[in-house]
C-alpha cells in the first residue's frame, strides 16, 4: 500500500474518533509531527509505530499491519485453521520482536511467513 492511501486511513480514523493530532500523540507516544507526516504520507509508518498508534485508534494490530502491507490479508476459513484456537491475530512476541528490526527485515520476515502458510495452506489441501 502507498503511504498517502495508510495515511488517509489513518487520519479518516482519527477524526472519526475525534482525536486531534496531540490527542493521538499523548495516547500513543508518537510525536504529532511524526503523525501528521504519516498522515500526509511524507512518512510510511514502521510496525512499531504501527503498534503504538493501533489501540488509540480503535485497531487490532494485525488490521493495521494487514493495511500497511505487512502482512497479506486472510479469508476468514483459513485464518480458523491456519491459526491457533481460531485466531488471526498475529502472536503478540512475533510482533513485538518484529516491530523492533528494521522495515526490510520486518517485509523479509512477513514475506517468508505469507510463503510457509502458503504451502501449509497447499499441503492442507492435498491430504483432504
């Protein structure tokens, strides 16, 4: 996804929780310049980020990574049985650890893990 698609999102959300820039800041720890700029999409946001901002906003973590292209968006069947008891929400350490590499390492990762439950996905089908 482009940054000023994310970063209308964003602000869309924001103002439709009535939150001002510094509201957000305050709530998330991010400064209001570093919002505004993701906002304008100047800035694409990293996981972290992403992370920071997802609960003041009214997001799931896993929502905002999916919009931001961190990882690829599921049908509701296969996140039932690709993930642990019927989640789709990315584990919280896997986030947490992957929010702190850098945004190549964190779109390698994602990307090696959208393969493997692609085959897992694959393999599923071949034994039904």
């Amino acid at each position: 996804m482009d940054s000023n698609h994310l970063g209308t999102i964003l602000k869309q959300q924001r103002i439709s929780l009535s939150l001002t820039l510094q509201e957000l800041a305050g709530k998330s720890g991010v400064s209001a310049s570093h919002l505004g700029r993701i906002e304008r999409g100047e800035r694409f946001p990293s996981a972290h980020i992403l992370q920071k901002i997802a609960k003041p906003l009214g997001f799931e973590e896993d929502e905002l990574f999916t919009l931001a292209g961190y990882l690829s968006p599921q049908s509701p069947v296969i996140a039932e049985k690709t993930a642990p008891y019927g989640s789709d929400r990315l584990d919280p350490y896997v986030a947490r650890v992957l929010a702190q590499e850098p945004l190549e390492i964190q779109r390698a990762v994602i990307g090696i893990l959208t393969i493997l439950k692609g085959i897992a996905k694959g393999l599923s089908k071949e034994s039904r």
